[in-house]
C-alpha cells in the first residue's frame, strides 16, 4: 500500500519489479515488452492506449 495525497493506493509489481497494477481511486495496469519498455496502459476498466514513448518505464503518479 501507499499513500499518495489523501488515498491509499495498492501497488503491485512483477518478477522484474515493474508496476503491473495499481487500484484504489484509480485503476491502472500496465503490459512490458521484452525489453522491459511499458507498452502499454490501461487506466480504468475501458481507456487503453500504446505507449510512444517506449523508453518510459516508471510512472507518474500524482495527488489531486
């Protein structure tokens, strides 16, 4: 668990320690390809996109 602003938040990781998911408020989950670059991000249970930007790996989370 971690809090971030005035939410706790569940993180989880991989094998590799790469964020897989992360819930409370907010739902995400992440997919890596085999160079470990996220590729994909899926927040919520329908927005998903591909990620560009192939070199990030750690994710930006903020506290409203």
């Amino acid at each position: 668990m971690r809090r971030i602003g005035n939410k706790l938040h569940l993180l989880t990781y991989d094998a590799e320690n790469r964020l897989t998911d992360l819930s409370g408020g907010v739902t995400a989950s992440y997919v890596y390809d085999g160079d470990g670059n996220r590729v994909k991000e899926t927040i919520g249970p329908t927005f998903g996109h591909e990620l560009h930007e192939s070199k990030r790996k750690d994710p930006e989370i903020r506290a409203n």
